[in-house]
C-alpha cells in the first residue's frame, strides 16, 4: 500500500463530514487520502445520493461513490432521532477536529449540528459550510449543482464555439474545485489552530468557486477588455494556442510566447512571424481570425504523430488529444504510479496528486458500505470534555 495512515500528514486529525452529492465528499476524500480519519454520516436507506448515480456500478455502488468516499469509516444515522442526534453531537466534542457539511441552509442549525452551537461548546473545533451561492445575498437559500454554477458564474459563457449552443465543461470542475477550496480552507484552520489553540468557521460555495475560476475573465472585463466569447480550444490571451486539426486527429499546440511561435514556425516550414501582423503576441491575439485558418491548412496535412515529433524537437509544447483510454494507458501515468489498485476490491482508482518524499499516499480501503461503521457510536455518550 506504500504507507500507513499514521504517515500522513493529517494522521490523528479527525473529520466529521455531513455531505452528499460531489462537492463535500471530494473536500473530505482529500483529506482521507491525506491521512485524517474521515467519518461520513449518510441518512440510513438510501445513504448518500451519489450511490445511485450510475451506471457504471461495482459491489453494489455507483463508481462515483467510490471515487469520492474511498479511505473513510461511514455511519447511516436519523440525525431527526434526537438521541442520536445527540450521540454524534457527544462524538463530535470527544474526538473531532474538524465537522464538513454541505447540508441545506438552516438544516444543519435545526439538528443543533451548526457551526455556532459546536463551537461555542467546543472553542477549538474547525467547522466549515460548503454551500451553493454562498452564507449570504438574495441567492443564499438556492439550492446549487456544479452545471447550474458553470451557467450562473459565467464559465458556461466562455466555453465551446462562438455562436454554438452553450456546453459544459465536461468535468465537474466547479464541485471539485469547491471540495478543493474547502480542504484548503480547513488546512489553514488547522495550522492557525496549531499556533493559537483556537478554532475557525470555514465558509466556501459552488458560486464563489466559479468566481474565482472566472477571475481572468472578470479582471480583464473590468480593466475595460471586450466581453469574452467561447474560443473552443483557445485562449483569449494567447495566440497560438489551441488544438489543431491532423490528417488523423487532434494536436494541442501551446506556443505561449514570440520565442516559441518562431520556433513553431521553423517546425512548419513557414515563417509566419516574418509578417508584421502575427510578429508578436499581441499582434497575433488581434489578427487570430487570420492566422488560425493559415495553420489549420498545414496541420491538417500531416498525422498528429508527425506533428508531435517535429514540434518536440523544436521544443513547442504540444500534445495529442487523448481519450479516457488513452490516458489510462499512458507510459507517464504509468510511470507516476496514479492509478492505484483498492486493497479490499477489485478496482483501480485515480490517486491523489500530490506525493510526499516521493511517495503518493495509498487507498488504504473503499468506500464504506452504508452504515458499516455505526459501531463507533454504539456505546452511550461519554462525557463532554472541557473545550479546548
């Protein structure tokens, strides 16, 4: 497995994650695979609604589930059951540090399972809210999915073929990132609590997260650019610098600055940046309509496979367009060792990205099955420690 769980950077932090659907759990898979001891609440029945999203299934579970849940402990509890409701609120004063929660607005208050009401219990525990549009404005009661925050934050504006119908980045880039921002927000909280000894409430959403993937476009806007408009495979500030057509394919050529664009020019036999309309970026970003068509002809002359070979040695940063397959079978991801095999199923599953002196932290174990860790709250609640 490459490592223990007490290795991790996170060993012997503990998270309590009341969350469904991507955004949530993806914050919590992080910190598992961090080491933290993430315990998952799920309502007992149907559990989380991600363990029906499918197909494809494996053991009984939409694939999604396992992408996201692996490396967790899960409990299955009617948390409108006062008592236990309150057997969760004693575990969470006990052990936890950290309590994640993606619930809708005003519910996680109504169980008594808010930030205010923990905290004041116990000062130095770490909440944080993953919402949808955020812990206030006229929109903070919406609910929120990563396709409606690609409409409503713009990002759906900028993405496919001018004068096309609108399209979906096809990941779910705003969930993710969102899980992203929150599991940096509660690293931070973390390492304030090391210094002082005090908690934080952590605050993230879907919309703020589309925001923040929007920021090129919103400062250009507001520095007096023009409205940005869907360029495909391209960039608005970058020319050229987007995928181009082969005789059997796709390339995707990157040439980001003038040193690279003459280079590119050298690997294609013409010497475009000669002519004083494509001299210089910024003259190229003004005369893209031109030059585009020009280098679409001569791509389109020649296999991707020979396109590759020139431009690598003329060091222009290219790449094929690749499929799912393709990637999976890549010599490179082989060679960083990111898919990684499950210990007690048989399934492979994309790892974490980050590598610690060399090694990439384990899946220790999949995702829980729904409720099979209730054991933890088997014995009557303990006494609550003194907030620390």
């Amino acid at each position: 497995m490459g490592e223990s769980a007490n290795s991790l950077p996170l060993a012997g932090v503990t998270v309590v994650e009341l969350c469904h659907s991507v955004a949530g759990p993806y914050a919590g898979s992080i910190l598992a695979d961090l080491g933290a001891d993430v315990i998952k609440v799920e309502a007992p029945g149907g559990g989380d609604y991600a363990r029906d999203w499918g197909p494809p299934f494996a053991h009984g579970t939409s694939t999604l589930f396992h992408v996201l849940n692996h490396n967790k402990r899960g409990l299955a509890l009617d948390l409108r059951d006062r008592v236990t409701c309150e057997r969760l609120i004693a575990f969470i004063l006990d052990h936890a540090d950290v309590v994640l929660q993606n619930m809708r607005p005003g519910a996680i208050d109504k169980l008594g399972l808010g930030a205010a009401a923990l905290r004041a219990k116990k000062p130095a525990l770490i909440t944080c809210d993953l919402g949808a549009y955020g812990r206030t404005g006229p929109f903070k009661d919406r609910p929120g999915y990563d396709p409606l925050m690609q409409a409503h934050g713009g990002i759906m504006s900028v993405t496919g073929i001018d004068g096309g119908e609108p399209v979906r980045v096809g990941v779910s880039i705003v969930d993710q990132g969102a899980g992203m921002w929150a599991a940096l927000g509660i690293l931070a909280a973390l390492n304030k609590r090391h210094v002082t000894g005090e908690g934080s409430h952590v605050s993230t959403s879907l919309f703020e997260t589309a925001i923040g993937w929007m920021s090129p476009h919103i400062g250009g806007y507001l520095s007096g650019g023009a409205m940005r408009r869907p360029l495909g495979s391209g960039v608005t500030e970058i020319v050229p610098h987007q995928a181009f057509p082969t005789r059997d394919g796709y390339i995707m050529v990157a040439a980001g600055n003038d040193n690279l664009f003459r280079a590119l020019c050298g690997a294609i036999g013409h010497d475009f940046a000669a002519d004083e309309r494509f001299a210089t970026n910024s003259k190229r970003v003004e005369n893209r309509r031109t030059l585009i068509p020009l280098l679409e002809d001569i791509f389109r002359a020649r296999p991707s496979a020979e396109w590759q070979a020139r431009l690598d040695s003329a060091g222009v940063p290219a790449a094929p367009i690749e499929n799912v397959a393709q990637v999976v079978a890549s010599p490179q991801t082989a060679a960083l060792g990111i898919l990684l095999k499950a210990p007690d199923l048989d399934m492979t599953l994309a790892g974490l990205p980050l590598e610690f002196d060399g090694v990439r932290p384990s899946i220790r174990n999949s995702a829980p099955t729904l409720g099979q860790h209730n054991d933890l709250l088997s014995e009557p609640p303990t006494p609550k420690k003194a907030a620390s």
